[in-house]
C-alpha cells in the first residue's frame, strides 16, 4: 500500500544550514507516514471487506433455504405425515368449510330456504295452536291440580332447606369461637418466645463483638511485620534491576552491530523473492486473462474472478508496501550510520551533504505523489468498470422479469378460470347440504311433509344459473 509524504510536511522541519546534525531520522519518517495514510484506500478497502461479507451471507442463506427446501420435499413425499400434521390439515379443512358455509348463509339462495324454513315452521306452530285450543276443560283442570301439587312439594324443599341453613351457621359460629381462642394462645406464646430470643442474640453480640476486636488488633500487628518485610525486598529487587538494566544496555549494543549485518543479508533476499514473485504474478495474470475469457458468459464465475483478481491486486500493494517499509527502515538505519560520520565532517562539508539529502527527500516525495495519482487512477477505473457490469447485469435481470411476468400472467388467468369452476362447484355442494339440514330438521320436529314440499322441490342449479 503506498504512502505519500506531503511537501508541507517537509517545508514544516526544514533543516537548518546554521545548526549541523539535523537529519530526517526514522521517527520522523514514521510520523510523516502515519499522517499522510490515505482514508480513500481505506474506505475502499472496508467496502470490498463489507462486500464479500454480504455475498458469503446470502450465499450461505441460499444454501440453506434450498436444503431446508429439499428435506421437506423428501420428508413430504417418502414418509407418512405426523399426527400433528394431520391435525393441523384437518384443522384447516375444518376452518375452510366454516368459512365457506358462513358465506353460503348469506348467499341469496340460501335466504330463500329460510324463507321456506320459517313458513314451514309457521305453518306447524299454527296446526299447534288449534289443537291447543280444542283441548277439553278436563284436561285444563287436572294440569292445574297437578301444577298445585308440584308447589307444595317445593315449598316443602324449601323450608328444610332453610332449617338445614340455620344449622350450619350455629356450627360455624361456634367453631369460629373456638379457633379465635386458639389463636390468641398461640400469639401471646409466640411474644414470650420472641423476648426470649432477643435476649440471647444480645449477649451473643457482645461476645463476637469482644472476640472481633482482638482479631483486628492481631491483623494490625501482622500488618506491620509484612509492611517492613516488603521494604527490604523491594531494595534488594531495586538493586537487582539496575545491575540487570546495564547488562541489557550492553547486550542491545553488541545485538544492534548484528541485525545490521542481518539486514544486508535480508535485502538481498528480498531482491530475489521479489523478482521471482513478479514472474509468479505474470504467470498468474495470464492465467486469469485465460479464465476470464473462457468464463465470461457465467456471472457467477465472472464474480468469484472479479474477487480473485481483487484479492491479488491486494496482495500485491501489501507486498510493494512491506517492500518500502523494509526498504525505509534499511535508509534510516544508514542514516543514523551517516549522522555519526555527518558530525566529523567539517562545516562546509555538512552544509553540502544537508542540502544532498534534502533534494534526495524532495524526489522522494514527488516519486511517491506519482505512484498515488496511478494508483488512484487505476481505483478509478476499476470503479467504473464494476459499475457498468453492474448496469449491464440490471438490464438482463429487468429482461427476465418481464419475461416470467407475461409467462405468470398467462398461468394465473388459466388458474383463475380452473377456482372459479371449482368454487361454483363447492358453492352448489354447500347449498345442497344447507338443504338437506334443513329438510332433516323440519321433518325431526314433526312437521307435516305437506309443508316440507315446496322446500325439497327447490332446484339450487337452476336458481345459480340466474
């Protein structure tokens, strides 16, 4: 990931001419560095991380809609429904006929049958009433006795069970009584018992209290002696890091002279690493450019190339950014090397070499500036590249909808005719069973048939087709 020096920052810490041995060491590199980090690279880099992270969650969503799809399927049509399935598909059944026998009573033709229902019925209770009304006087008076003999009887009940009340509130009161005496008992030795109790939890404190006392003033003590104990060996531990802390001096002095001739070693390394990685990465981009144009047509596969060539451009800026880091700790370490020699120089002679580093700094700078502008550049155009696949993909996807919206337009008028038929022919079953109830009804509270025959001539086939 490259890093750009602003000229400002330079321009802020010039180098004196008057004052020799002032030199951009390696903490002003990293200051100048960290500063200049670019938030573009970064928010372009979150979005990527935040898009690859929404793609492998729907994919992941996907997968398992489809094998929660699959194992209903297979459940559905290889073994037997449960019992709670079954349950619940004739719960809906029965939920569904009710709803639809609701709508058949106040369907016309159903109206009608109660029209008919009601006149049948009326017709009944009026046979009813005259047979009423030739009933014999005789009849009348023994209903009448009967009726008297019925009152009695009750009275009779009623009065027992108003005695048998009277009783069983006599017996209540007294054990009422009883209980309430009890009770009173029971409270004044509960007091007594609570005075007592009360008594020895005091004297129960002040002895804890007492024995409370002596332990703290035995912690005190211990306290002290562990105080005085901690003094003595935080002087020996004292004395023991300051003899540890010059050794240590000694030992990063000998161990300084040796990373720098391991670093000498490292550069060349890197120097052959690196020209054998970019053989690798041209190997590698020939190879993509080969499976992008045998993949092209399939958007999934174009994707997963997309995210591959994105994940090597990344690894790519990672490693020349590793490269200039270690390559800016090698410049500092020699520059630290050359402020030594800097101050055995002679006046002149530092003024020289200050005004060489600063112009080196300077094409340093412009050098870096450069690679930013490419750099974002090519972010630029890999942008407006992503956007038009992404119009491009819009267009087809808004083609295909269109498509299966004329294809389900034409499927849903088809099914629309086929449920329409199907409700006409559960409407006519509904009505006909309505009918049926009805004409079962009548007939169980003894109407006479005479009646029920204008309900059982009515044709519901006829009356639905006007």
């Amino acid at each position: 990931m490259p890093h750009v020096v602003p000229t400002h920052q330079l321009s802020a810490r010039p180098v004196p001419v008057q004052q020799s041995g002032q030199i951009i060491t390696q903490v002003d590199l990293d200051r100048i560095r960290g500063n200049a980090q670019s938030n573009l690279q970064v928010e372009d880099r979150l979005r990527t991380t935040l898009k690859n992270q929404l793609l492998t969650r729907d994919e992941i969503a996907k997968q398992r809609a489809e094998r929660t799809k699959i194992g209903d399927e297979l459940r559905k049509t290889q073994t037997k429904p449960t019992n709670a399935e079954t349950l619940q598909k004739q719960r809906a059944m029965q939920l569904n006929n009710d709803a639809i026998r609701a709508q058949i009573e106040d369907d016309d033709i159903a109206k009608i049958m109660n029209t008919l229902e009601m006149q049948a019925k009326a017709f009944a209770v009026r046979d009813r009433q005259i047979v009423i009304q030739q009933r014999s006087k005789v009849d009348i008076e023994v209903d009448k006795q009967k009726q008297h003999l019925m009152n009695q009887e009750q009275l009779k009940k009623l009065k027992e069970e108003e005695n048998l009340k009277v009783e069983a509130a006599l017996r209540e009161r007294e054990m009422l009584k009883t209980s309430f005496e009890i009770e009173l008992k029971r409270k004044e030795q509960k007091a007594l018992l609570e005075e007592e109790q009360k008594l020895r939890e005091a004297e129960q404190f002040k002895a804890q209290a007492k024995k409370q006392m002596q332990h703290e003033i035995e912690l005190i003590k211990e306290k002290q002696i562990e105080i005085q104990r901690l003094n003595v060996e935080t002087a020996k531990i004292n004395e023991e890091q300051r003899v540890k802390r010059l050794k240590y001096q000694e030992e990063e002095k000998k161990l300084d002279l040796k990373i720098k001739e391991q670093l000498l070693l490292d550069e060349a390394k890197h120097i052959e690493e690196e020209q054998r990685k970019r053989q690798v990465e041209k190997e590698n981009t020939l190879k993509f450019m080969q499976d992008q144009q045998e993949y092209q047509d399939n958007f999934a596969v174009r994707n997963e190339i997309e995210i591959a060539r994105e994940k090597a451009t990344m690894e790519k800026e990672n490693r020349q950014y590793q490269a200039k880091q270690e390559a800016a700790r090698l410049k500092a370490i020699k520059e630290r090397e050359d402020a030594h020699e800097f101050e055995k120089l002679s006046a002149e002679q530092r003024n020289i070499k200050q005004q060489k580093l600063a112009l080196e700094a300077g094409r340093e700078a412009e050098k870096m500036k450069q690679e930013r502008k490419n750099w974002q550049l090519e972010q630029l155009e890999r942008r407006q590249k992503q956007a038009l696949e992404a119009v491009s993909l819009q267009e087809d996807f808004e083609k295909q909808i269109k498509s299966k919206e004329k294809s389900i337009i034409i499927e849903d008028k088809k099914a629309e005719l086929q449920q329409i038929k199907l409700k006409e022919d559960r409407r006519k079953e509904m009505l006909n069973a309505l009918k049926q109830e009805k004409i079962n009804k009548l007939r169980s509270a003894g109407v006479d048939p005479k009646y029920i025959q204008q309900l059982e001539n009515l044709n519901i086939g006829e009356l639905m087709k006007k």
